[in-house]
C-alpha cells in the first residue's frame, strides 16, 4: 500500500476506524459536530521521544480540555494498553497495527521501510477539515504549545 499525500490545510480529514488501548472503535467521522479532534501520529510506544511527547500532552489538561486528542502508532492494541498504565496516559491510544499502517498510509505519515509512522499531527476542526498540520522528523519532538496555538485559532481559549 502506498501512502497518500499529506492532508492539506483546508481539505476534508482521512476518515477512519481504530481500536483504543481498551479495544474500543473510535471512528473520526463520529466526533464531527463535537470539538476539535488532535490526531497524533507517533512512531512507537515505549520509546524515548515518543513517551516524552505524549507525557507533555498529559501534563497538559488546557490542550485534553480543549479538544479530543487521539494518539496514533502502529503497536498493537495490548501494547497500547500497557504503555497507557505505564505512563499514565488516559486519552485515547489507538492501533494502527492491522492492516499495518493503513490509517499513517492514507494521511501521508507511513515509514514503510521502518514499518512505524511518522511524527505527523492534525488539528481537525468540529466539520472534519484539517485546519493546521505538522510532520517533524521521527527524531525531532513536537512543541504542544503548537498545538495550543492552533487551538486557539479555532477558538478554543488557548494561546
């Protein structure tokens, strides 16, 4: 499968199915009408930037508040579980473990030669459009504040 573009600003978000680490179905398209959706792309659980990444969200509750935060990788669900316990995550972790990277493939975000996603975030507005984006190198953390400040664009009271 090769992976699609990168979503533009502006264009109507990927939609797709996953399971948390509680194996529960999210479906993007369900939270429409509700408040931003955060779509985290993250290459793997346990690792030292990926968990320094998702401990700021945590550490964060103005970003969790202000709206839903799903957190992508490709780990399966029960390693998504323990990683959630371990590290005190209680947002939604959901696997991209089957078909392998199917939901990073269609936003742009696969590493097929590493097998794992990239570090790629959508903030996706209450309609489904992607109103802001960011794909670092898998070395390279993200700033929540971006975050913040994208949020805020959208009237959510950060910034």
């Amino acid at each position: 499968m090769s992976p699609a573009a990168v979503p533009v600003v502006g264009s109507l978000a990927p939609d797709f199915t996953a399971r948390t680490q509680h194996g529960e179905p999210v479906r993007l398209s369900d939270l429409r009408g509700r408040r931003p959706v955060v779509v985290v792309f993250y290459p793997y659980a346990f690792s030292r930037v990926c968990t320094s990444e998702l401990g700021a969200l945590r550490d964060r509750p103005d970003l969790l508040a202000a709206a839903e935060f799903l957190a992508v990788s490709c780990d399966p669900m029960f390693t998504l579980r323990a990683y959630a316990e371990a590290e005190r995550l209680e947002f939604a972790l959901l696997s991209d473990f089957w078909p392998h990277g199917a939901i990073a493939s269609s936003y742009g975000v696969f590493d097929a030669d590493r097998g794992c996603a990239l570090r790629g975030t959508f903030v996706i507005d209450p309609d489904g459009v992607v109103r802001w984006s960011v794909v670092n190198p898998n070395a390279d953390a993200r700033d929540p504040d971006d975050y913040a400040r994208a949020l805020a664009e959208l009237g959510c009271g950060l910034g």
